[in-house]
C-alpha cells in the first residue's frame, strides 16, 4: 500500500515525531507507515487523515500488488 504522509508532513513542516505524539503513537511507527513496512489499522489510518484534513482514499493508495492477494 502506497501513503503520501511524508508530503503531507512537509507541507505542515512537522517531523515524524511530532505526528506520532498527535496520533498517539511511537515515531517509529510513523516511520516503518511511511517506508510501507508496517500498515496501520484502520482507526489510526483515519486518525492520520483527519489530522491531515484529508479523505483516507487520498492518504493511502492500493497498488496493483495489493489488488491480487
């Protein structure tokens, strides 16, 4: 699964830490979200759009990949 959390990170100019401690969880967390190691569960995907104020669809995308598992 594909996510634009880093670009919309740097739009708000906040590093993963900051965004860990507003989403309530370990800045490594955020990190292994962003690299696509880890995929979050779907309450703390929506809380990572909404602080984003964006939809969910548009934060996280599936890839070709994902459509055929």
């Amino acid at each position: 699964m594909e996510n634009t959390i880093r670009v919309e990170r740097a739009k708000k100019k906040i590093t993963q830490a900051e965004l860990a401690e507003r989403v309530q969880v370990s800045r490594q967390t955020i990190h292994a979200i962003e690299t696509g190691k880890f995929v979050p569960s779907t309450v703390l995907a929506l809380k990572i759009a909404k602080f984003f104020n964006i939809k969910l669809e548009d934060l996280f995308k599936l890839e070709e990949s994902d459509l055929t598992k």
